[in-house]
C-alpha cells in the first residue's frame, strides 16, 4: 500500500462511518438532478441565441454542480427542496423560450421527455426516477462512452468548483460557465456524441487550468503572495471557533468580526494554507492550526472543544452528534448544521463562548509551510547545472496520519543524479526540495508553471507522482498529457470520489501508471 493511497489512512472519515462508497440513494438522486440540470442547460442556451441571459440560473445551474457531492449529507426536506427550486427554473426558461420564439415567428425546438415534479413529489419516487434514468442511460451507452461520460463528468465538477470560488473574488466567468452549459447539453440528445464528448472533457480541462490561474492571482491580490512559514500546531487555554474547509474569504470574513473578542480562532483541514498568506499573518487571533488532516474531520470535530464553521462549498462529513456547535455559510445547511446568514457570525460566537474551550492547551511541533522562491529557483537551477537524468514531481498531501513507507523507500532508493519536488513526504534530502501548499490547487499549480518555464512539461526527464486523487486532479492530469507529459503515475480513488471501474478507464485512456510499490514504480528510471 502507497503513501497517500485512501486505504492507507489509520484513522479517517471513510473509516469512522464504516461506509467508503456512494449509496445506491445518492446515485439516484445524483442522476436525476443531473438530468434536471441537462435540461436547464438545453433552455439556457437557447435563449442564449435569442440574447437573453438568465445569469442568475446559470449560476444556480454552476453552484448546483459544484456542490453535488454534499446531496448525503443533506435531510429529504432540503432534497427535495433543491429539486423543487431547480424545477422551477426548468419550467421559467422553456415558457420564456416558447414565448420568445412565438413573439419573433422562430421555430421552437422543445425538448422531449422533460422531468416533471409537482408538490405531491416524494423522495421514493426521485429515487424510483433516477434508477430507471441510470439503466436507460447506461444501456444506450457501451464502455467507453460510459466511462467518458463520467469523466466528463467529474471535469465538470472541478471547473464549478473553480467558477463559484472565483465568484467570491468578484469574477463571473461567463466563458466557464458557457462550456459548462455545452457539456452537460451533450447529453440532451437521443444518441449521445462520443466525439463530442471527448472534445468538451478537453475543452474544459483547459478553461480549468486557466481558472486555477485567476484563482492564484486573486487570491495574491487579496491576501498576498505566498511565504514561507511555520503554523503552531499548539493549542492555548481560551474559547476557540475552528475554521474548516478551504474558503479563504470565509476564514477572512470570521476574523474581521472577531478580531475585537476574546475568542481564539484555529483552521482546520485546507485552510492550513491561510497561514502563509501575509494578509492572515495580521491577525493576533488566528492562534493557528488544529487538525490531523483533511480527511478526518469528525475526528477533529470531536476533540475540539468549541464552536465550529464549515466553510462555503466544501463536502464534508457531518456526525449529528455535534448539533449545536456546527455551524456554516453555504445557502442550505446540512441536517444538525445552522445557517450563518449575511456574515452575522453572532452565533457562532456565541456558541463558542458557552462551550468549555481549552481548559489546559497543548505544545505540539510547529507545522512548516509555504516556501521561498528564491530557494526554490536555486534548486531549479543547480538540478539543471548538474544536467540530472530525472525530476520527480511527488504531490500532494492530504496531511493525514499516513502510511509514510511507501516515499520513505521511494526516496531512499530513488536513482543517482535524480531530484525531486515534493508537495508531501519530506525526507530531508539535499536532492528533494520539499513545498508544503496544503491542497491549494492554484499555488501548486503555480509551482509547476514556474517549474515548466525552464524544464518543458514534455522532457523525457520529468515525471509526476500524484498521490491525491480526486475530481480536481483529472482536468489537471488531462492537459499535463495534452502537453506532452510523458510519465505520470497516479495514486487509487476512493470509491466516493470516483468509481474504480471510471478510474481504471482514465489510466487506460491518458496512459496514466498506478503508483504501485517504489521498486517497480522506480525501474523505467534506471
């Protein structure tokens, strides 16, 4: 078992809920909100030839997407009042279609087979619908088109995600969003296109790099460029409030109201990276970082003795048990989670003062983060003065408590003149400069930019080792290979993320290597 591999976790989310894969109800209401969704799609864009946007469906079209995944975790009530919202907009924009194509003599094109839902609508018969859409689906498909299909599908995710997050910054990415709504139309059609299937999985896995990119730039426009940094991992006797998920704005936004309490504010999980943004670095309640990872936080929820924020667009799991002191800022709350509305953080404070807080605290080693560019650029330059055989790129991390054996070995054995990036395992080797960015997409893709403006992405020298795999990691994996990668190895999906028989498909398709033990992996370098 690999370092970073989802089994090779001792304690994680997966584990503590004794269920590691989609339930047959969560496919279900995934797959008819897709179509639901397909259908939007279809309306938008015709109105979109009429010039009439509807910017404000699009985006619930976009927002939808990139929070598919937390449907679990949501109650029936909210299911399927999610369904009902989405329903309605379905039924706006075919009678604003239908009108418009009336008041200008155009022929309409309405859509056969349209969803219908009504107040009487229950949650068996969604399901009921969704498993009958799954095996209609799947039989007009063969393997490959299936498998595809959810490839795309997944690239689809990570761009919402991307699109949503850059919103917050003030960017609508109209241009995103548009070949978002071409892709899911794909599937409107009685016989579905492989080519084109093919052709929009790769257009928007390059709109997705591009994303990253804005991403990297807003957030250095907001909260400045990334240094290196050591986070306290130590926890002091105070109230405290724990901030998880990775939304930096929303982390900003809770220090901002309580920078004038006596209340201690911790990260948790991505937003470890906070930490190495200078804007964070100014406030004298941000006491640093608790957590043993981001896959485990109901472990971490149930240690930590305060209130706790989950920030925006972020799929987590919740336990029930914590009713009370969960807390979030995302439109629909989880079952047990109450709704922070208008950045009105009262709540929460409020919360965290009548919790019991760290009574005692606890010294822990520091948490390096962040890097030096100048260093950085150093390494580079020395590996090619040196004219090395080969670059290892070895990311990124989880932070969980891993199984370190496979990268302990895989860098003790690594072949002479070789070098190695690392974004996780830091063996403390001169030929190994090691960068911790926390799961940050857009720094770490940054790093690579910097890393390809003198090492060209197709050099028969670099090699990749990916060791998370999740929707975010495909569009990635898709243009390194677009642009010439030639070794990439890549580590197991676990079952929530994607399904294995999909991933064995992209490793097929992309000529992608599982990483398997480091003596094999290692051999095409000698």
């Amino acid at each position: 078992m690999f370092y970073n591999s989802s089994n090779s976790f001792e304690y994680n989310d997966c584990v503590s809920r004794g269920a590691c894969s989609v339930s047959p109800a969560v496919s279900s209401m995934q797959e008819v909100m897709l179509i639901l969704l397909r259908q939007i799609s279809y309306y938008l864009l015709k109105l979109k030839e009429f010039n009439s946007e509807k910017k404000d469906i699009t985006y619930a079209l976009i927002a939808q997407i990139a929070m598919f995944d937390a449907v679990k975790d949501l109650s029936e009530y909210q299911i399927l009042n999610i369904f009902s919202s989405m329903y309605e907009n379905l039924v706006e924009l075919r009678k604003d279609y239908l009108k418009l194509c009336k008041e200008r003599e155009e022929q309409c094109h309405d859509l056969k087979n349209l969803l219908k839902f009504s107040q009487a609508t229950t949650l068996s018969v969604i399901l009921k619908k969704g498993d009958k859409e799954f095996l209609a689906k799947y039989k007009k498909l063969n393997t490959d088109k299936k498998y595809t299909a959810e490839i795309l599908t997944a690239v689809m995710k990570s761009v919402c995600q991307n699109i949503v997050s850059l919103y917050e910054f003030g960017c609508e990415c109209e241009y995103a969003s548009d070949n978002v709504l071409e892709g899911l139309n794909i599937f409107n059609s009685s016989k579905i296109d492989f080519d084109a299937i093919k052709k929009y999985t790769e257009i928007l896995s390059k709109i997705d790099i591009e994303l990253l990119k804005l991403l990297k730039r807003s957030q250095e426009n907001s909260f400045g460029k990334v240094i290196k940094t050591d986070v306290s991992a130590s926890t002091i006797p105070n109230k405290a409030i724990l901030v998880s998920g990775s939304n930096l704005n929303d982390l900003k936004n809770i220090l901002e109201f309580t920078k004038d309490t006596d209340i201690d504010i911790y990260t948790n999980g991505n937003l470890l990276i906070a930490h190495a943004f200078p804007y964070f670095q100014n406030f004298h309640n941000l006491k640093g970082h608790f957590g043993s990872g981001t896959l485990n936080s109901i472990l971490d929820f149930a240690t930590f003795p305060g209130a706790i924020l989950l920030t925006k667009n972020e799929t987590q799991n919740i336990e029930y048990l914590y009713r009370g002191r969960l807390f979030t800022t995302d439109d629909i709350a989880p079952k047990g989670v109450s709704q922070i509305i208008g950045n009105d953080f009262s709540p929460l404070v409020d919360s965290a003062m009548q919790a019991k807080g760290f009574a005692k605290g606890r010294q822990k080693s520091p948490i390096n983060i962040g890097f030096d560019e100048s260093q950085f650029n150093d390494f580079i330059d020395n590996l090619i003065a040196k004219n090395f055989d080969y670059l290892f790129i070895v990311g990124h991390t989880n932070l969980n408590m891993q199984k370190n054996d496979y990268f302990k070995k895989f860098f003790s054995i690594m072949p002479e003149n070789t070098f190695a990036i690392s974004f996780s395992y830091n063996p403390n080797k001169d030929n190994v400069f090691t960068i911790n960015l926390c799961n940050d997409y857009p720094q770490i893709y940054g790093v690579l930019q910097k890393v390809f403006e003198k090492i060209p992405v197709n050099s028969d020298k670099l090699a990749f080792f990916l060791t998370k795999c999740d929707v975010n990691s495909f569009s990635n994996i898709i243009n390194l290979k677009n642009e010439g990668a030639k070794n990439i190895f890549l580590s197991d999906c676990p079952p929530t993320v994607i399904n294995p028989s999909v991933l064995s498909a992209f490793n097929k398709i992309y000529d992608i290597y599982p990483i398997t033990t480091p003596e094999e992996d290692l051999k095409i370098f000698k």
